[in-house]
C-alpha cells in the first residue's frame, strides 16, 4: 500500500478539500432558515412573531443606515418613514446611531 504525498493525493481527497470553497449560498441560506424556523415553532404564535419582526426589523435598520451613511433622515427618506419614527424604532430596538452608517446596540451586556 502506498501513502499519500503532497503530490499525489487521491480525488477524492482533494473533491473533500475543496467542498467548504464550493457551498451553494441558497442551499447554506435555506439551512439557516429551516433552523430559525424550527426554533420559532416551539413558541405561541404571537412571541413568534414578535422574535421574527423584531430581528427582520433590526436587520433592516442596520442596513438602510448603512445605506444612507448614518444620517437618520435620509434613512427615513429611504424607508419612506417620518424621521420621528425611525428614531423610535432604533429606540425600541436598543440601537444607536454611529458614525458612517454603522449601529451599536445601546442596551448593555446585562440586560440582552
């Protein structure tokens, strides 16, 4: 039996080392999904809903800040929001507002 060297490795060796550079986006993406799901089955329907719209809410927030680089009322231009909702929505979600767009969580480390 001959072992393997670096110049002489097997397909299947390298199809196996070459697999993390290949995942299908979708397919990780979907996976990600059925697991939240499946978390949120296990809650009523309103908490649910509230853990989805919550999270779906922050994650918009962060990247329509993103967008507009920071500046809260060309975000609620973007949003087609009044400026004052969008400063209670960041309020509500514990985020902040920082320079060049980016958001912090305002709540500290004991209250998550």
């Amino acid at each position: 039996m001959e072992l393997d060297t670096p110049d002489r490795l097997s397909a299947t060796q390298i199809s196996i080392e070459r697999t993390p550079t290949m995942v299908d986006p979708e397919h990780t993406q979907l996976q990600h999904e059925r697991a939240l799901f499946e978390s949120l089955y296990r809650l009523s329907l309103r908490e649910a809903r509230e853990r989805l719209l919550a999270a779906f809410e922050r994650a918009y927030l962060e990247r329509l800040l993103e967008r507009a680089n920071g500046n809260v009322a060309a975000a609620a231009r973007l949003a087609d929001v009044d400026r004052g909702t969008l400063f209670r929505m960041l309020k509500r979600l514990g985020l902040r507002v920082e320079r060049r767009g980016h958001t912090s969580d305002a709540r500290s480390s004991h209250e998550r």
